[in-house]
C-alpha cells in the first residue's frame, strides 16, 4: 500500500482561520494599545497647554525678578510628578500590551501542539504493516521537537517576566518618594488568575 498525499487528513483550512484569527489579535491588541497611548499623549499634551497658559500668566503678574523664580521653583514639583505619572501609565500600557501578546502566543502555540499532536496520530494510523520502526521514530523526533519547543517557550517566559520586573522597577523608580506605586502583575500570577 503506497501513501498518497490524500490519504492524509487536509488540516490546511482550520490552520490558516487558527492563524488568521491569532493574527487578527494580535492586531487588535496593538492597535487597542496604540489607543491607549494617542490618549494618554493628547492628555498629557492638553494638561500642558493648560499648566503652561497658568503659568505664563503667573509669570506675568509677577512683580519682580525673585517672584517669577519662586513661581518657577513652585512649578518644578508638580512637573516632575506629572513626568513620573506619565511615564507610569506608558510602561503600564507597554507592559499589558506585552502580557497580551505574549498570552496569545502561548494560545497559539497550544494549538499548533495540538495539531502536530493529532498529526502523529493520524500517521499512525495510516502506517501500513512492517513500516512500525519509521513511525516509531517519526513520534521521538515530533515529541522531541515538541519539548524542545516547550523548553525555549519557558525560556521566554522567564526573560518576559524578568523584563517587566525591570520595567516595573524604572517606573517606580520615577514614582516620587511620597506617592503610592502600582506593580504590575508577573505573568505567572496573571495566568494563574485568568486559568
């Protein structure tokens, strides 16, 4: 018995709707945190003009030389804290943006595991007698492949997580001394409470 192309399962329409679907997403999840971002900026940009009007017209009702610089100096703080809030909420939407991507990755490469998975399977059954040793081998090197796969997917989860410890690190690290910080959830706890 000779295996032909058709005595395989065609899988191709499923896969091609699974990756338009994670592509989809993807860019979904892209341009919803490309949203996020315009308004945070327009705010940002708004809050400026605003301060800058304020000051301009305290500068302005200053009577001399040391009052401006006291209004200046006044100005100071409450402009590094706008800065540090700032950037708080660019690395919160990075860092979700991120968690995102990353959480439909590893939705897609569990499906594309079970797909290879139900492959194997279907060779298996479709393997004509005597040709057992070539099968046998085909399911080592498919499941070796899969657990190397697994191993690097670890891998990247482990240098994503150490990547937003540090994003969360350099945001707290604008968060001035006396102001509350938010941590971003690891992705482990975050799977953990999405599962």
């Amino acid at each position: 018995m000779l295996l032909t192309a058709h005595a395989f399962p065609h899988p191709s329409h499923p896969i091609v709707q699974a990756q338009f679907a994670s592509a989809t997403g993807a860019l979904e999840h892209a341009l919803h945190a490309m949203a996020e971002l315009s308004e945070l900026n327009l705010a940002a940009a708004t809050a400026s003009i605003h301060d800058s009007g304020a000051l301009i017209r305290q500068l302005t009702d200053a009577r001399d030389l040391p009052q401006a610089l006291q209004t200046l100096q006044a100005q100071a703080q409450p402009a590094t804290e706008k800065f540090a809030s700032y950037a708080r909420h660019v690395s919160d939407i990075g860092l979700q943006a991120q968690a995102e991507a990353a959480r439909a990755v590893h939705g897609r490469v569990a499906e594309s595991f079970a797909q290879v998975n139900e492959f194997v399977a279907s060779v298996d059954k479709l393997v004509p007698a005597g040709a057992e040793p070539f099968t046998e081998a085909f399911k080592l090197q498919a499941v070796q492949v899969l657990n190397g796969y697994e191993q690097l997917a670890r891998a990247n989860l482990a240098l994503l997580e150490s990547y937003q410890q540090q994003m969360s690190a350099m945001a707290a690290s604008f968060t001035p001394a006396n102001a509350p910080t938010t941590q971003v959830k690891p992705k482990k706890a975050a799977a953990a409470t999405t599962d």
